[in-house]
C-alpha cells in the first residue's frame, strides 16, 4: 500500500466517522421525548399542572419534552405499543395494566404532597346538601375521576359498593370528570351532589379551588376510599437506558425543600419522587384483580 | 381678559401684543383640548364598546362547546379568565330560557332572569349594549351582549358588564395630559408670544422714540435699524424722511427767517378768503397777535369798502390774475388805516392745485408822507416858480418898458443930437460921413432895443392878443431863423387869461428858439387848437431830434431851462408837457389842457 492509498484510506475513514457521530448526534438531538401524563381530562389544565416540571426536565436532561394526554386506555395502550410515548407518569392501576411494556428497573414512584407512598380518594359533597353519609348518595348524581384513575374511579366504586351502592343502579346519574378542581366545582355549584376527588384536595389546593370560586368551607367529605400507591413514572423498555437515567436521575433529584423545585412539585400535585419497584404494585394488582373477579 | 378700554389703553404695544398673541394660544389650547378631549372621548366610547364587544364575541365563540357539554368548570375558567381583562365587571352566561349557566358571581348561577336587558339580549341576534350603572357605586359601564350560537341554534347568550370607568380614567388622564401639555403650550406660547411682540415692538418703540425726537425738533436722529421686512423699511423711510424734513426745515427755517426778517407784511389767505398765515411784520404793524388774525376772514386787516377782495376781486386772483404795487389801506387793531402798497398773487401746490393767495405789502405810510410833503413842496415850488415866472414877465415888461422908453428915447435924443451935430458940422465931408454911420449904429442898437423890448415883453400881446402875437412871432422866427413854419391856430385869445397868453406865448416862443438853437430843423409845423372841451398846442420840427431820457436825465446842473421852464409853464396852464424826439426822425413837443 503506497502512501497515498494510505492517506486516502485514512481521509474515508474519518470523513464516515464524522458522519457516523453526526447521524447519531443529530438522531439524538433531534428526537423528542414524549411523556404521557394520565389521568387528566382536560388538556389545558393537565399542561399547566405538569409544564414547570417539563421545563425542568428539559433543563436537567438537555432533551426536548412533549406532553401527550391520552384520553382513555385504549389510546394510552396504541400509543405505548407504537412507541409514541416514551415515558409514562400514571396511576398505578394503569401501570399494572401495561407493566410488561415498560422497564421495570428504572421505576419511580411519585410522593404525595405530604410525602407519602399512598393516595386514596375523598367523597365530598355540598355541607347543605343534607347528604352526611355514602347511604345518602342513593339517588344522587355522583362525578368520578377519569376511568384511569385509582383513587377516584377504580377504588371509589368499590367504596359506593361496599356501601351498597350500585353505581349503575342506584345513583341517578354518575359521570367520569376531569380533574379534582373540576370535580368540586361541579358539586359546588350543585350541578353533581357529590364528587370523588383527591384526599388532599380539599384541604391542600385552595389556590386552585379559589381560582373557580370555590369556597372548601361549604363542602365536606363524607367518605374516603382504600389506600393505594402513588402514582408511578415509568419508562418504555427500549428507551435509550441514557435518556431514562438522567430523567430519573432529575426526578429524583427534585426535593420539596428547594423553593424552586417545591414550585413544580406543587403545581404536579406531588410531593417528590422515589425509586420503585415492580412488586410495590402487586397490591394494586391484587385489587384490580379481585375486582374482576367479583 | 376682562380689561376695560381705558386700562386697556395704558399698556404698552409689547404688553398688548403678548397679551393678544397669549389669549390666542390660550384659546387655541383651549379649543383644542375640548375638541381633543370631545373626539378622545367618542374614540374611547368605540374602542371601550369594540373591546367589550369583541370579549364577549370571544366568549360566546369558546363557551360554544363548554355551553353544549354543560362544562360548568371549562365555562367558569373562560368567566374567570373573561373577568381579569380590564375594566369586566361581570360576565353572565345565559342559558336560551334566561337561567344563568355561569356567572363572575356563583351565587347567580341558577337563578332566572327575567329583566328588559335580558329580554332584549335574548331574542337579539345580533351584539348590542346598554348603558346602565352599577346599583351599589353607581359607577357607569356597558351591558354588551351577544348570542351563543351554533349553526342556527341558539345555545344562550353572553352579557359582559364593561365599565365605563375606562373611557373616564382615559378621558381623566387625558385630560390631565393636556392639561399639562395645554400649560406648558401656554407657558412656551406666553414666553415665545412675549419674544415675538419684543421682536416687533422693540423697533417700533425705536421709531417712535426718534418721532417723538423728530417732533421736538430733533432732526438729527436716525434710526439704526437693520431688518429686511416691513418695518427695516419704515425705519429706512423715517431716516429719509427725517433728512428731507432736516433739508426742508432748513430751508423753511431760511424762507421763514427771511419772511420773518421782511420789513413788509406777508399774509397768506384761503382760498375761502380766510386768514392761513400772517408774518411778524404783519403782526407788528397792525397790532394784532397771530392767534387773533389765522383763520380770520380777510376783512379783519381789509377794510369792507375795498373792492378788490370783493367776491369777483378774489376769484379773479384766484384764477390767476395778479396784483402789482396796488395802494390800499389795512385796518390796524385801533382801528386806524394804514396805507399799503399791496401785491398779491395765487398761491399753488406743486401739482398746480391752488392753496391760496399770498399777499405782499409794505407800510408807504412814510412814502405817503413823503409824496404829501413832495406835493406840497412841488405846490410851493411850482407856486413859487409861477411867482417867478409872474415876476420874471413883470421884471420883463418893466425892463421892456425901461428899454423901449428910456433907452430908446434916450437912443431916440442920441440920433436927433448926433443928426444936429451933423446938419451943424456936416459940411465937412469926413464928419458927415461918420455921423451917418454913426446915426446908423444908432438906428440898429435902436431896432435891437426895440426887439430886446418886445422879446422881453411883447407888448403886441397885450396889445392885440396872443392870437396875432403867436402869428406876428412865428412869421418873425421864420424869416429870422429860415426856417418853414406852418402855423395851424385857432382864435385864442377867448381861451385864456391874461397871464396865461403870457405863457402859452412864451412856450411857443421857448420853442422857436429850441428849434433854431438846437434842431437843425427846416421845417415846423405848429399847432394850437382849440378841440371841443380841451386845448392842443404842438410844435412839431424835422430836426436832427435828441435823446429824450438823456434830455431828462441829466443832472440839474446840464438840465436845460427852456424844458424846464416849459414844463413849468405848460403846468401852470393845468396840463403836462410830452415830449418826443428821435435821432434824425424830428421832435415833438406838445400838450393839452382841458378848458
């Protein structure tokens, strides 16, 4: 090989290096990653509730965030399989339900605002309304969370049937609402005569509930539902084991201390995050499991 | 600005000026804020009901589905979000049967309404507002209302309380605005308005200042004023005009020395005969102060009888005709006249239109005296000259008398003795011969005694009158003098007295002997007629004639006496001697007398 051929050789190669590392530069720094946030009704108000921590998480990983808002399971699973989300930030009944799609190693739980692992759902109802008890409900038209949510739908029902109450039957009407502000203001305003929200709405979102005008001092809870885990943010299983690091890596890093962090914390209505694990839902799945079976 | 005229009157051309320039700017201002704030107004009244309208539009457009899927928090935000815009005091969202959906105050939601804004908002398909206020501040604000509608259902309506406090705070801050603006526009305007009035009056209180000196006299102030607008050309034209009035004073000054310096009166009259100027001699000597005479009417200094400033009289000068070294009398204040050579003529302008007439006069009240005495002098002279003359004819026919009588007979006696001496001793033939001659000598100093006698006193004329007499001498000049006389007469003697024959015999006489003394003359013709009421004497030679003024000229001492006595002589008779002559053309000497 002459010299020539030599330098030649030399100049291709780095010339396909180059083009190599700008390829995959440029197919990572293109590509944007899609976090799908459930359950939220309202798009507007779910981008408000989770923008800060988007921004965030653009800052602390350097990539571009899209928010999508998947209206029920049925798009949340399409959009999973297609690999149109990469990041997930659901209940955990959700999870259960799509937990082989995601990595199971890189798991995180979501605090609540007190910093706990457990949410459950509140039965709020108008102090005037004369309806202290869920056997008061019979009758009564009742809004539920969204059909993804834990708290507010899938153990809200058990507690109406704990309490006797067929929800197909024995209510006069019952709805699927947004969120919780949502789900108050409709029975503020009398237009449900009792809602299931959040068990710290009440008492924690004043900001939110003056926004519409509600005033918590009319309302009461009446009941509360079971426990159950936290939300979960999980990652899709072929998901660049990178990018999930430095996601939960920034994740894991907000802390309620910091004023600034405390901010985003707050407006996603959690209180932090922790690592989780596969198992910490097997209650979840127990539940959704007996109820199935029942 | 409230002044009256009279306060208005005392301030000065720079005050007045700023203070006209600033009320037009505060006017203006004024004016300007009104109209602006009026139309800031209109244009905020719009704007406010655009914006109402285009909130409400939007609300009506975005509550369509929240409307149709009953979304009361969806329909809250869009209230709540609605209610952060300025000046919203409420939104209202009506379902079609009038039942609040969603209201800014959640204790509404649920309630009906049933008032006249809702009906009408209701079964309006268009946008629309009322004006109302609101019942707990009485602040004003606009209902703005407009349907919810989808296709051509009507899902409700939307009713925006829009304040008018909007439009107020605008028009109250633009108020203030121009306020302040109108302040410091006035401000800036008094002060540019105080530098514009400076800027123009300054330079007409200059001028006005150097009038004021050019009035008191002054006539060497210029103006150094260096502008090219209107007033740098006044302040040039005033510099011309004060050095033309400079010139013209001096040269006023000079004509007004020298009439003031005249000895004679000078008066300038109207032309309605009215006194304009009199000078100082005028004033002296008639005893009047100017003021008493200037716009006098002429007869104050003219007495009423003389005709020639009568109407006619004065219109004639008037017209042009003038009047030279014409006697007349001016009154003087006591009354007395005083006799004036008077001159006058009309007075124009330099376009020849006529100002007046300017009179002339002097004082001959002096001369008057003078001619008075010359007269009387000439009265006496000539008196005493006839004296003379009355006595020269009688010392004249005394020595004719004497010479014809005594030296004639004593002649007479010397012939007769000598003619004796002769007859006695005239045998002897030397002294008969003498004696002859003597005889003769004697007969010839006889004859020019006898002729002394008669030219001394022609007896003939008292003898047998002038008529014969003139005859008998002019026939004895001619043959005497050789010279052709013709003799035109007319019987004489009835015109005359004694001692006028005399006298017209001796100026013939004086004549004849002018003629043969002097004239050369070869013939004469003589004249004495009588002609209706007046006598004509003339002697009329073909001589070498004689320079007539230089005849009078002379001095008494070459002045001759037989002119001179003529002249007498013929005045004496009452008339006046002419006497005309030219070289080599003759003379002619002549006079009448009225009878």
């Amino acid at each position: 090989m002459s010299i020539r051929e030599l330098g030649n050789g030399i100049v291709a190669f780095l010339f396909f290096f180059c083009l190599l590392a700008g390829l995959s530069s440029a197919e990572e720094g293109g590509k944007k990653i899609v976090i799908a946030v459930s359950p939220c009704s309202d798009v507007v108000l779910s981008f408000k509730k989770f923008h800060p921590l988007v921004t965030y998480l653009q800052a602390e990983t350097g990539m571009e965030i899209k928010l999508v808002f998947p209206p029920d399971a049925a798009e949340f699973e399409a959009q999973i399989k297609n690999k149109d989300i990469d990041f997930a930030f659901q209940d955990p009944n959700v999870y259960v339900k799509f937990a082989p799609l995601y990595d199971q190693n890189t798991l995180l739980k979501a605090l609540s605002l007190k910093g706990g692992v457990l949410q459950s759902g509140a039965v709020v109802t108008r102090k005037d309304s004369n309806i202290k008890t869920m056997k008061d409900l019979v009758g009564k038209s009742v809004m539920f969370g969204s059909k993804l949510s834990a708290s507010k739908w899938v153990v809200a029902k058990m507690l109406f049937e704990e309490n006797g109450i067929d929800i197909d039957k024995d209510l006069a009407m019952y709805a699927n609402g947004g969120c919780c502000e949502d789900i108050l203001f409709n029975v503020f305003l009398k237009a449900f005569d009792a809602g299931v929200v959040c068990d710290h709405f009440l008492d924690e979102h004043a900001k939110k509930q003056r926004e519409l005008g509600v005033n918590a001092q009319e309302l009461h809870v009446i009941a509360t539902t079971r426990w159950v885990p936290t939300r979960v943010f999980s990652a899709r299983k072929d998901v660049d084991g990178k990018i999930v690091s430095s996601f939960d890596r920034a994740l894991l890093k907000l802390n309620s201390s910091n004023p600034e962090h405390a901010k985003i914390l707050y407006s996603a209505e959690v209180g932090g995050f922790q690592q989780a694990k596969d198992e910490d839902y097997d209650e979840m799945r127990a539940l959704i499991g007996e109820k199935k079976a029942r | 600005m409230g002044l009256c005229p009279q306060q208005w009157l005392k301030f000065s051309l720079r005050i007045k000026l700023t203070l006209l320039i600033e009320s037009l700017v505060v006017i203006i201002v004024v004016v300007t804020g009104i109209i602006t704030t009026m139309r800031e107004k209109e244009s905020l009244e719009s704007e406010l009901r655009k914006r109402g309208l285009a909130l409400a539009a939007d609300v009506a457009k975005f509550t369509t589905s929240p409307m149709l899927s009953n979304d009361l928090p969806t329909l809250r935000r869009f209230v709540n979000h609605s209610m952060e815009q300025d000046y919203v005091r409420y939104v209202i969202l009506l379902d079609p049967q009038g039942k609040v959906v969603m209201h800014s105050n959640l204790k509404e939601v649920g309630k009906i309404y049933r008032d006249s804004m809702t009906a009408v908002a209701m079964k309006s398909e268009k946008h629309g507002s009322f004006r109302a206020s609101l019942p707990e501040n009485g602040e004003h604000y606009y209902d703005i209302y407009t349907p919810i509608s989808l296709e051509d259902a009507r899902l409700g309506t939307v009713r925006l309380g829009y304040s008018y406090m909007a439009v107020e705070k605008e028009i109250a801050s633009a108020r203030r605005q121009i306020f302040v603006i109108g302040m410091i526009t006035i401000l800036i305007g008094g002060i540019s308005a105080y530098l514009l009035a400076a800027f123009i009056s300054l330079p007409i209180k200059k001028i006005t200042d150097a009038t004021g000196k050019v009035a008191a006299g002054d006539l060497i102030t210029r103006l150094t004023i260096r502008r090219n607008d209107e007033i740098g050309i006044l302040a040039n034209s005033f510099n011309e005009m004060t050095e033309n009035l400079r010139k013209t004073t001096i040269s006023r000054d000079y004509v007004d020395n020298i009439i003031g310096s005249m000895n004679d009166t000078l008066v300038v009259l109207e032309p309605d005969a009215r006194i304009s100027s009199v000078n100082k001699a005028t004033c002296e000597l008639l005893g009047y102060g100017e003021e008493e005479l200037i716009d006098r009417d002429m007869h104050k200094i003219l007495p009423m009888e003389e005709t020639l400033f009568s109407d006619s009289g004065f219109q004639r000068v008037l017209a042009g005709e003038k009047i030279i070294n014409l006697e007349i009398d001016y009154l003087a204040k006591e009354g007395t006249r005083v006799p004036m050579l008077f001159s006058a003529t009309v007075l124009k302008d330099k376009e020849g239109r006529i100002e007046g007439v300017v009179g002339i006069a002097r004082d001959i009240t002096e001369r008057r005296k003078a001619e008075e005495a010359l007269r009387q002098s000439e009265w006496e002279l000539r008196k005493l000259s006839a004296q003379l003359l009355t006595a020269q004819e009688e010392e004249r026919r005394r020595l004719s008398v004497e010479l014809h009588d005594e030296l004639g007979q004593s002649l007479m006696v010397l012939k007769l003795k000598v003619r004796a001496i002769q007859r006695a001793w005239g045998a002897e033939a030397g002294l008969k011969k003498e004696c002859d001659a003597v005889i003769n000598y004697i007969n010839e100093v006889t004859e020019n005694v006898r002729r002394l006698s008669r030219d001394l006193s022609p007896s003939i004329l008292e003898d047998l009158g002038l008529t014969i007499a003139v005859r008998r001498l002019v026939e004895s000049s001619g043959k005497l003098y050789n010279i052709d006389c013709v003799l035109d007469m007319t019987e004489l003697d009835a015109l005359f007295s004694r001692d006028q024959k005399i006298t017209v015999y001796r100026i013939v006489q004086e004549c004849l002997t002018n003629i043969a003394k002097h004239s050369l003359a070869s013939h004469v013709a003589i004249t004495l007629r009588r002609q209706e009421d007046s006598f004509f004497f003339e002697v009329k030679d073909d001589g070498q004639g004689f320079d007539v003024q230089d005849a009078f000229g002379r001095d008494h001492a070459h002045y001759g006496l037989g002119l001179s006595a003529m002249h007498e002589r013929v005045r004496m008779l009452g008339g006046a001697l002419k006497v005309e002559s030219r070289k080599e053309q003759g003379t002619s000497i002549s006079f009448t007398l009225p009878l």
